[in-house]
C-alpha cells in the first residue's frame, strides 16, 4: 500500500495528476532501495509503457474461471485502484468484455479500503455489499 505521504490514487482523476502519483511512487521506490530514480525521459517511458498490455499478464485459468462464475450466475466485475489507463487497457489484455462491471478509483475520486467504492460497486449490480464477494491480491 502506498504510504499517505504520497497522495491518494482516487485523486488521480486526469492524466497529468495520475502521472505525478505514479512519479512519486517509483521516485520512493529508488529511494526505499538507496537509489534515484534515473533520468532522461525513465519515469515517463516507464509510466507509458505501463499503459501497454505488454507489461501485464493474464494468469491463464482466468478467462475460464470468469466464465464458470458467470455460466453459475455470478456475476463478475473489477474494482481497482488505479488510473484513467485501466479502462483502455482492460481491453487490450482481452478482459474488459469478459465482466459486467469496471469500477476505477479515479472515476469516483475515492479509493479502497473506503466503503464508499464498495457502496458504489454494490449499486452498479443492484446487489447490498453484503451479497458481494471480493478477491484480492492483499488480506487488507
């Protein structure tokens, strides 16, 4: 989890906003190892690239576990952290037309852990948050 003295991803709403963020993060990151972040245009490939589905990978059982959810009439949406390159970027890697529902921090200029995301998600379906499950790659 990024520390608060960083800012907050849902305030990332426009490009130039989610770029200082993302900046701060990997100048922290060369920081947190003794090093600094390398000049000459690094950040900003590297930020860019990160928009590309060259850089992210789809674990292989995802597609069919999406559809067996789905075929048993669950419904299947995400819910990220994360800034305005989600949205064309969930269609790059294949999975954006596999879900209901995309839920993008900066959208809603709140992030998680706040309940109002959650609040937000459980609309979208008509659902209470009650009935929603949620898979992570954290136990926070």
């Amino acid at each position: 989890m990024v520390s608060k003295e960083l800012g907050n991803i849902a305030s990332t709403a426009t490009e130039p906003e989610a770029r200082t963020f993302w900046r701060a993060v990997v100048d922290r990151v060369f920081l947190d190892t003794g090093k600094t972040m390398p000049g000459g245009g690094f950040f900003d490939e590297v930020y860019d690239q990160f928009a590309t589905s060259d850089c992210w990978r789809v674990f292989p059982d995802a597609e069919a576990a999406i559809q067996r959810a789905r075929s048993a009439g669950i419904g299947v949406g995400i819910l990220s952290n994360f800034d305005h390159r989600l949205h064309p970027l969930l269609t790059a890697i294949g999975l954006r037309d596999k879900v209901e529902h995309v839920v993008v921090s900066c959208d809603l200029n709140v992030a998680k852990p706040d309940r109002r995301i959650f609040d937000h998600a459980a609309a979208l379906t008509g659902l209470d948050t009650a009935a929603l499950a949620m898979i992570g790659d954290s136990p926070r």
